[in-house]
C-alpha cells in the first residue's frame, strides 16, 4: 500500500493560526479579524517581525467573552 504522508498539521492543532486559518477556524472574516488584532492590547495576535498570527487558544478564550464582535 502506498499511503501519501504530509507534514501539515491540521488547523485544530496548530498553536498559532495566519489570518486566513483563523478565518476558516473561527467563521470570523479576514478584515474583521485584522480589525480586532490591530488593537493595543490584543490578547490573541502575535507578531514575528511584520506577520501577524493568530494565538488559537487565546482567540478561542477571547471569543467565549463576548456578546458580539
């Protein structure tokens, strides 16, 4: 049996997310999401140079705060 082997790891694993992962993730569009990461103290972005990734576990926690967003 041949059975094709990838290295990637699936969405619901990853500990950081680029924004169109966060976005097929969370149901939350691109442009709201950089909208909501550009705030000051965003407890869910982290920055690598100019990229910006989405902490999974942290923007999981922040949604479960809110009413509406």
């Amino acid at each position: 049996m041949n059975k094709k082997t990838t290295n990637e790891v699936p969405i619901w694993e990853k500990s950081n997310l680029t924004l169109a992962e966060a976005a097929l993730y969370s149901g939350i569009g691109i442009n709201r999401l950089r909208v909501l990461s550009d705030e000051k103290n965003c407890p869910f972005v982290l920055w690598v140079g100019s990229k910006r990734l989405i902490k999974r576990k942290k923007l999981d926690e922040f949604l479960e705060r809110q009413f509406s967003i």
